[in-house]
C-alpha cells in the first residue's frame, strides 16, 4: 500500500473517531486539563505548494506545467493558554504527519543534471525540457506562539523542524541535449521521443526548518476551519549535491479543519 492511500484511510479513520467524539461527553481528563489551561485540537488537511527555488534562476526559462498532486496531513496540537481568565495569548505545540509534493514540466537552458542513458551517468548541464516530481513524507513540529483575536479567529506564528522518513526526487529530460561536463563539452541529443531518466531521491535532506504562520476560525463549537503557511529555511538537497546548482526550499500551505477537545 502506498503512502497516499495510507494517510487516506488514516484521515478516514480519524474523520469518523472526530464524528464519534463530537456525539459523546467531554472524559473528566479532559476537563481536568482546562483548568490547567491546556487545549487539545485533532487536524487533517492538505498542503498546497512545490519546492521552488528563489529568485528564479536563470536556467530555467518557462515553467509549462504545476501540479501540486494530493499531499494530506494529520496529527494534533496541545496549545497551553497563558493568561487562564482571558486566554488571549498561548503556546502551541504541534505533531504533524504530512506529505510534500509537486509535479513539474520546465524548459531549462544549461541547467545541471546527472542522466541515465542505457545504464550509463552522464552528467553535466541540460537544454530542453525536463519533467520532475518531488515527494516527501515528514514528521513536522511547530512550536507556535497563538493570539486569540475574539471568541472565533485567532493567529499563530512560529518555527517548525521536520524529520523526512521517505523521500523522492526524479524524472526525466526529452526534446534537448544534454553537454557533457560543462556547456562547451560533449553534445548528447534527444529527440523524436528520446528520454532520459534522473534520480536524486537520495540526495535530499532527511531534516528541514522553518517558519510557519497562520489563522484559525471556529466555525462551531467543537470545530475549526485552518490555514497555515509553512516556508522552509533550509534546502531540501544535501550541502553535498552541487548538480542543482541552486537552492530549493519547501513552501506550502496547508488548509484543514480541526476538532477541539
């Protein structure tokens, strides 16, 4: 079974416990951490976005195709009131099982690349098209100062730090050439169909960091509708690989509902 369909049924399962819960007494733990001034919220959503590189560089000269493909998230927040009368400011701390993803087509010009052809690497710097699909599945923890603006938005702002555990990077260049070493180097064409794979799956980060900021609205009781944007700070590939020769960093938002305890 895929990832995909795994957080699908997870998301399910956790949908129906939601539908369970809200159909049932709050446990006397639960009350019992109120007055402590502690609040529990189960979330499930998307994430839309890619991992971009900025600036734009200038190998790339047209993007001609985005699909942010299905990225689902779950998990839970515990967000600690500060000021147990008013409960106007808080700390959130949040864990977050969640897929990252993106499908591409650009047409790049001298741009790094290491191919497989009939079993052999060429690498040095591609002028053509090139498809891409980047995929990771991530642990992510924010820790999330929150603002509560009345009884139904408040805001929330912070770091997060991301443990990836499966990680993909590949695709496959066609209608181009590909210069052996650097850009005056050995031409090797494709055309009429011909293509070439990569794979730099193993050349990602197995961690990442960044920021996140984002708003929630109660849209009832015991339900909440969220957006957050999380920008990542680090690249995604390892300081080692110098065949990308740009940064790219992980920029997404994700929108769910939430549950309230």
């Amino acid at each position: 079974m895929n990832n995909k369909k795994y957080l699908l049924i997870v998301a399910i399962i956790l949908a129906n416990a939601i539908v369970v819960c809200a159909q049932t007494d709050r446990p006397t733990s639960i009350y019992k951490s109120i007055l402590l001034g502690l609040e529990y919220e189960l979330n499930a959503g998307v994430n839309i976005g890619g991992a971009a590189p900025l600036p734009l560089p200038a190998e790339i000269r047209s993007i001609d195709s985005y699909s942010p493909n299905l990225n689902l998230y779950i998990g839970g927040t515990v967000t600690k009131w500060l000021d147990m009368d008013k409960k106007k400011w808080g700390v959130g701390v949040a864990l977050r099982f969640e897929t990252k993803g993106m499908e591409t087509k650009a047409m790049v010009k001298n741009y790094g690349m290491e191919i497989i052809k009939a079993d052999t690497k060429l690498s040095g710097r591609w002028t053509g098209r090139v498809q891409t699909k980047y995929q990771s599945q991530q642990l992510t923890i924010p820790v999330t100062a929150i603002y509560k603006i009345n009884s139904r938005w408040k805001v929330n702002a912070g770091p997060y730090v991301a443990v990836v555990f499966s990680k993909d990077f590949n695709g496959y260049v066609y209608d181009g050439y590909l210069r052996e070493g650097d850009p005056t180097g050995l031409k090797w064409p494709f055309s009429d169909g011909a293509r070439a794979t990569y794979d730099f799956g193993d050349e990602l980060q197995s961690f990442q960091w960044g920021f996140q900021g984002g708003v929630s609205w109660r849209a009832f009781k015991r339900f909440s509708v969220n957006a957050n944007l999380a920008w990542g700070c680090n690249d995604i590939f390892k300081k080692t690989f110098k065949t990308v020769s740009f940064n790219m960093y992980p920029i997404y938002l994700n929108m769910g509902f939430g549950y309230i305890f």
